[in-house]
C-alpha cells in the first residue's frame, strides 16, 4: 500500500496538489488497514485524509532544502533502470 508513497520534497517542478491528496490517501489507507472504509468510518476517513493533506502541504512548504531541485523526469527513469535492471519491471 505505502509504495505508492513518494518523496515530495526537493523536485522541479513542487508537488502537485493531486500528488499531495495521494500520499495522504495512501498514509490513511495504510493506518486504517484498508482501501475503501466501511460507510460507517467514510467520513472519519475522508477527513483525515483531507486534514493529512493540508499538513503534508504545510511541511513541504517550510522545509529548506540545501541541494539544487531533483528532475522529475530524470528521477523516474533511474528508476525504472533500476526496476529493469533487478527484474522488478518488464518493458
């Protein structure tokens, strides 16, 4: 579940608000211990999401970073090579 979690922080271009929502839903999802609530949790649950996301917005906003800005682009490729190279990947 939280491998679709990604580093957010230090990219050209910043994350996305898209890409923000994801990872708080995948952290949600994982805490919960499942991908869909139950009608009973859906509020709680979209709640926290939205709440993580807000935060997780917050966070990238206030960290400094010391390097130059990663490629997003350059980035997914080393590791679609490393996926390929390990065999984890079939293209």
């Amino acid at each position: 579940m939280c491998r679709s979690i990604h580093t957010l922080h230090n990219f050209e271009p910043a994350a996305t608000t898209d890409e923000v929502h994801a990872a708080a839903l995948q952290y949600v999802r994982k805490i919960a211990g499942t991908t869909r609530p139950s009608q009973a949790n859906t509020d709680a649950f979209d709640r926290a999401v939205e709440e993580i996301a807000v935060v997780t917005q917050r966070l990238l906003s206030a960290l400094v970073a010391t390097t130059p800005p990663k490629n997003r682009e350059v980035e997914a490729e080393k590791k679609r090579a490393r996926a390929v190279a390990s065999g984890r990947y079939d293209r």
